[in-house]
C-alpha cells in the first residue's frame, strides 16, 4: 500500500464516463469528464482500461535469466523481455504469472514472492503490473506460447543483464525496472 500524506491532493470527482471502444482485454477506451477539487472541470479527458498485467523475473540455480525475444510491432523491433502477460478474468495473479511463465518458456517451480507493482502510465491507464522474482526455476516441460506469439527463449547469465538494459536490448520500461529492482537487492 503507497504511503499516504496529509497534504496529498484530494481525487478528483468523475463527471459522465462514456465508453468509445471496448475490445477487452487488448484495449478499452473510456471518455471522461473531471471536476477537479479546485472546481474546474476538465471535459475532455481519455483513459484506457486493461486488465491487470504480470511480469516473471525468473532467475535458475545457475544464476541465469530466463528471458524471451519476440517481434513487436509497436516499434517494429525484437528485444529482450521477461515473460509476461495478462491476467484473464477471475484469475489469481500469482497464478497467471505461474501460467505466463510456463507458457512461454516451459519453466516454472522455484520461490516465488512479489519483486514490483508498478503503473504503465497512471495519468492514462488504470491497471496494475505486478511482477513476480521467481528463484530456482528449473524446466518443466515445453514451451507452448500463444497462437499469436513467435517466442525464442534464451537463458542469460545474470552478469550480462546490466549490459543488456545499458545498451538497449531491452527497453520495455515495465521489464526493465523489476529487473533493476532485482539487481539492486542483490547488491545489498
């Protein structure tokens, strides 16, 4: 739970939402009105819902990352990524994120505890990604990715993960920061 101040700024009051495409769970686009504590009101205002999000920083015996490269076509690249994906409806996170990991690269058992809970974008997204260190994970069986997912999994030692994200191999801001987060527990 974030810390809470006494001066923190009151929420704002929501005036008739109005939703303008709802294509669950890849996008929902909700037009809303405010009506700030000040009283000003802001008419025009678009928010985008998603469902909660998961991301695995999957780490082996060996000290090794269990990472994935896949094409995206939002900046027509491949990059490093951890696995991750979305939380389907009525499933528990750690759950989902167990699933995403197996998934998409065959691993799975290890210690398993809650390493971030971060916001895409909060002025303009409403959902959680909630990634998970998951230690001691070992190969369990085959990867068996989503239809829609050309997935090359790759083990990197832990050693060559600054040098990753320095260099600009990964670059999903939702990845790299638990990732940093990790490494900087580690230096601890």
């Amino acid at each position: 739970m974030p810390h809470r101040f006494p001066d923190d700024p009151a929420a704002w009051q929501a005036l008739s939402p109005t939703y303008l495409f709802r294509k669950p769970p890849w996008l929902v686009l909700r037009h809303q009105g405010f009506r700030l504590p000040s009283g000003r009101e802001i008419a025009d205002y678009w928010i985008s819902e998603y469902p909660p999000w998961v991301n695995v920083v999957a780490v082996t015996a060996a000290d090794e990352l269990v990472l994935i490269r896949q094409y995206r076509p939002g900046l027509d690249d491949v990059h490093y990524e951890i696995p991750a994906g979305v939380v389907d409806e009525g499933e528990d996170i750690e759950a989902a994120a167990r699933r995403e990991l197996a998934e998409e690269t065959g691993y799975g058992g290890g210690r398993w505890s809650v390493l971030t809970r971060l916001s895409a974008n909060p002025a303009l997204q409403n959902n959680i990604t909630t990634s998970y260190l998951a230690e001691g994970v070992a190969p369990l069986g085959r990867a068996q990715p989503e239809a829609t997912e050309d997935l090359r999994v790759h083990l990197v030692p832990l050693a060559e993960i600054p040098g990753l994200i320095d260099g600009g191999d990964m670059i999903q801001a939702l990845h790299t920061a638990p990732l940093l987060r990790y490494l900087l527990r580690r230096r601890a």
